[in-house]
C-alpha cells in the first residue's frame, strides 16, 4: 500500500513544536523500521540518575567556571567527586544546570547525546528532542559522518499555534497515576480521576506563558535547524491534527508522507 515509502531506513529524526503530537508518529516509525526511541528527556534522566546513584553530596559549583563559562577539565572533576565514571561526569553537568533553572548549553548537550547515541552504536534510533538548533543538528551531521552513519528522513509533525494551546492548555493530569485528561475532548468526572478519585491537575510546564515561550523557542531556534537539515536530509511534513485521531489515520498520514521523500 506503501511501497513507494523507504524500506527499511537506519535512524530517522521526528521534529515539531512542542506539544504539536509527535509521540504518535514516533510510535508508528518504531513498530514500521523496528527502531528505538532516543529522547533527549531521557537522555538527561538516565544520567542524572547515574550521578543521583554515585550519591555525592558536596556543591558541583565548584566544578564550573564561571569566568570562562565552562566545567573544569573532567580529570579535575573526576578528581573532586572520586569517580571518573563517565555516566556519573555527565549526570553532574547536567544537574548544574537543570538545579539552576537555566539551558543547557548546545555543547553540552551534544556531549551528552553523543555518548547516548554512542551506546546505540549510532544506528536503529528515532532521535526525539534533538538536534534543536543550529549548532546541534552541525554537530549531529558531523557525527553521523564520522561514525559512517545515516539519517534518512526527518518527518516534521506540523500543528498550529492556536490548536497546540487548546490542547496544552486544557490538558488535566492525574497526580497519583499520571493519567492525561483534556477538558473538552476527554474531560475528568467532577475534575477527579476516575482510577484514583483525586482532583486532576494542570501541569506546571502546560500553562499558557510556558507553551508560549515553547513556541517561540521553536521559531527562533527549531526553524533555522530544520532549514539546515534539509540541505542535507530529505524532510517530510505530516499534520499533527487530524480529524479523525485514530491509530490507522496517524499511520496513514505517516507513510504516506514517506512515499513523497
Ligand atoms: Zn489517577
């Protein structure tokens, strides 16, 4: 039905908004090539797991210069906290900055991917969250030619500001169970879930000034790097709403949008 789609492909990236509906896609593209999912969210949760189980307790400060905004070497790290246990290393940069509220630098970032991707022996990933900018998707197509890799297609989910705020917006979460509720399309019985019983809640990250920032986020920074992938990598673009959700519509829009590559 598909047969003009790629047979079998090596690693793919799934792109959008934040909120646009990319999981679904995602879901399709790794039951269709029999890949893995790689997301930068878990990524930086694996490590900072690592370096939670090392369990030091004395102030990563010390380890970042501030004068030249960079860590100090990672033989001075290791040093001070008594492990040179790559995972532990990287665990420790990433909470100095996810502690602090602020972004993580795209060098760091690309550190920490590489390593990740690295495990995977850089092949049979959905790369999910990265590359985000510019610089990380320079840095990515530098990689996957020296590692002899490939990417064979970014799919682009597509959503509208407008419809990403209704969705986000109106979205209810269980505390207990984690259960996804919305206020319009699947709404909570007397605003309490129907597993636990307690008052769902909104998310601190699904408030209107947070997705705003999100999307603007996307235009100045998501944009570009898509523009600089598809000098390089063939981009499809699938809708992130349909009208009709279902499993075999979402698989539909998806390969057929491979065929066109
Ligand atoms: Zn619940």
């Amino acid at each position: 039905m598909f047969e003009n789609a790629p047979d079998e492909v090596d690693n793919v990236i799934v792109t959008g908004k934040s909120g646009a509906g990319k999981q679904p896609r995602i879901d399709v593209l790794v039951e269709e090539y029999d890949l893995e999912q790689l997301s930068t969210g878990n990524i930086f949760r694996s490590y900072l797991g690592s370096f939670g189980e090392y369990g030091y307790d004395g102030d990563i400060s010390q380890f970042w210069n501030e004068e030249n905004e960079r860590f100090v070497s990672d033989e001075e790290i290791a040093e001070g906290i008594g492990t040179d246990d790559e995972e532990v290393l990287f665990g420790l940069k990433a909470k100095y900055f996810v502690d602090r509220g602020k972004f993580v630098p795209d060098r760091i970032t690309n550190e920490l991917f590489k390593s990740y991707f690295g495990k995977k022996d850089y092949h049979g990933q959905v790369l999910d969250g990265y590359p985000r900018t510019v610089e990380q998707a320079e840095f990515l197509l530098d990689l996957i030619e020296e590692k002899k890799s490939k990417i064979d297609f970014v799919l682009w989910v597509r959503n509208t500001d407008e419809k990403i705020i209704e969705r986000t917006t109106k979205r209810r979460i269980c505390p207990k169970c984690g259960k996804v509720y919305h206020l319009k399309y699947d709404p909570p019985k007397n605003g309490k879930c129907e597993e636990c019983g307690v008052e769902v809640i909104q998310r601190s990250d699904d408030t209107e000034e947070k997705i705003r920032s999100r999307l603007q986020e996307f235009k100045d920074k998501t944009r570009p790097m898509i523009e600089k992938l598809e000098e390089d990598i063939p981009v499809a673009e699938v809708p992130g709403h349909l009208e009709e959700f279902t499993p075999e519509n979402v698989r539909k829009s998806v390969m057929e949008a491979l065929t066109e590559l």
